[in-house]
C-alpha cells in the first residue's frame, strides 16, 4: 500500500468518509495547523500529554490536548490525523489496523500517558 491514492482511501476507511472528504479533513487540518499562524508574540499553550496505544502488534504514539481533549497522532499508518476525543482516535485506530473487528473502544482506557505508563483516565477531566 504505497501509492498515495490508497493511503488516502485507508485514511477514509478509518474515518468511515469518503475518499473526498478524507482529503478536504486533510486539508482543513493542513489549513488551520499551518495556515494560521498565531499572533505575534503569542505562542499556544502547550497543553499536550504524549500517549501511546498498543494494538494489533503495533505501538501508536499520539498527542492529547487536556483542553480540547484531542488527539493527534504521530506515528503509524494514521500519523498526522487529528480526532476529536481519545475514544474517537482509538476506534480510529482499531479501524486501520484491524477493519475485520468492530471498532468501538473506550479512548480513556485504550491509551496510556507515555511519561508514566498509566491509562489516560487517570488525567481525565
């Protein structure tokens, strides 16, 4: 699975979106990560808790952001897609890597903090 076209289908397959809309969520992300710079002399506030999931034999690094509770993941066949929750990325995940199973999970149980090892319940607002 090398060509671009059948990433983006995987990535739609995920989302469960077709092979258009995977690419305007790709661009909308594209457009509001690089095309908004923040105000000069303002930076964001660095609110991200790195996370990781593993499943299917695979280790799945992501970033959590304690005040919108997104996650945005960084490795793996899904790197660079943003999901709304942690149970949102989990099915995410579970749906890339394993489209055979039903891909419901619970985020706050599936991912972990890396710093410590512990479920990212554990910080759960």
């Amino acid at each position: 699975m090398d060509s671009d076209y059948d990433r983006v289908m995987l990535l739609a397959r995920a989302w469960q979106v077709s092979g258009g809309e995977a690419v305007r969520r790709l661009l909308d992300h594209f457009v509001r990560e690089v095309g908004t710079p923040a105000a000069a002399g303002q930076e964001p506030a660095d609110d991200g808790v790195s996370i990781y999931a593993d499943y299917g034999g695979e280790r799945i690094e992501a970033l959590y952001h304690k005040a919108t509770k997104r996650v945005d993941i960084t490795s793996g066949v899904l790197a660079g897609c943003s999901y709304k929750s942690p149970s949102g990325a989990a099915m995410g995940v579970v749906q890339a890597l394993n489209p055979n199973v039903h891909n419901n999970r619970n985020g706050w149980s599936f991912w972990f903090i890396a710093e410590n090892g512990e479920a990212l319940q554990t910080i759960r607002p």
